[in-house]
C-alpha cells in the first residue's frame, strides 16, 4: 500500500498520469494468474517459428511465486492448445489481436510449456504463416498492454 501511495505521489510530482488500463491489467492478472506482478517480471518474445511468454520471480528466494508461476503457465499451455484464451481475456478486458486466428488454426501451434529457474516459458511455434503472424500480433498485444519493454521484433 505505501509502495503504491508512493508511486501516485511521484507519477502527479512528475505530471505523468498513471494510467488506469494498466494498473486494471496488473489487478486483473494478479487475480487470474494466481502471483504477484510486483514480485514477479514478464517477458514476451518473437522467434521465427513463434515465439514465447516468459515468467520469473524476482527474488530467486521466492519459491511461492516460481511454484505459481510454473503452476500457471503449465496451465496456460494445455489452455491455448485447447484454444481456450480466456485468461488473456479476462486479464486484457478484451480478445486480444490474433485469438481468433490461433483458435481456428489451433491444431497447427505447439504450446510447451519449460520450467525456468526462477518460474517458467510457455513456447509457443508454428510450421504455418498465417499461425505465425497470428501469434505475432497475441505477443505485440501482450508487449504493450503489460508495458514490458520487449522488442516487438523477431529475434532468434
């Protein structure tokens, strides 16, 4: 609460408003995904076949938030290959841009989940264009929505 207090203070001292999108997006994710984003860092990636949702605690100490995380995107992966995207929508406030796409063409994208030392990456890859420019726009959308600061590029 007084982290939270803080950074209001400081946001309106610097004439930045916060933003209310965003800070529905972190309630809403903390919520449906079971950790803290506080206590936890979010990365989204563009490789040639696809790309990846990566999750990690931020203290290597904090066993609770890798464990919900590792519980989580295990969960995600089974969901998305299911064509279920409900938790993005719940967290986003909308579809995000490529659903549609990755649930018509859901037998052509592999979701696999991996464990990281601090959390976990759900890896997401294609044989198919039409699937790989599908999962591009769901990652750009994740990039900016959750203010990550990823390259919105294709990377190797």
């Amino acid at each position: 609460m007084k982290i939270a207090v803080l950074f209001l203070a400081l946001t309106f001292a610097y004439g930045q408003q916060p933003d209310p999108h965003h800070e529905a997006v972190n309630q809403h994710g903390d919520r449906v995904m079971g950790f803290s984003h506080d206590k936890t860092t979010h990365h989204f990636y563009l490789y040639a076949d696809g790309g990846a949702i990566e999750v990690t605690a931020n203290d290597a100490n904090d066993t609770a938030s890798r464990d919900q995380i590792r519980t989580h995107l295990s969960h995600i992966a089974g969901m998305f290959a299911a064509g279920n995207f409900e938790a993005p929508m719940l967290i986003h406030g909308q579809v995000p841009p490529g659903v549609p796409t990755l649930q018509k063409l859901k037998k052509q994208v592999t979701y696999r989940f991996e464990t990281l030392d601090r959390g976990g990456r759900v890896r997401i890859s294609t044989k198919s264009a039409g699937a790989l420019q599908a999962i591009y726009e769901f990652l750009r959308f994740q990039i900016s929505d959750h203010q990550t600061g990823d390259p919105t590029t294709v990377s190797q």
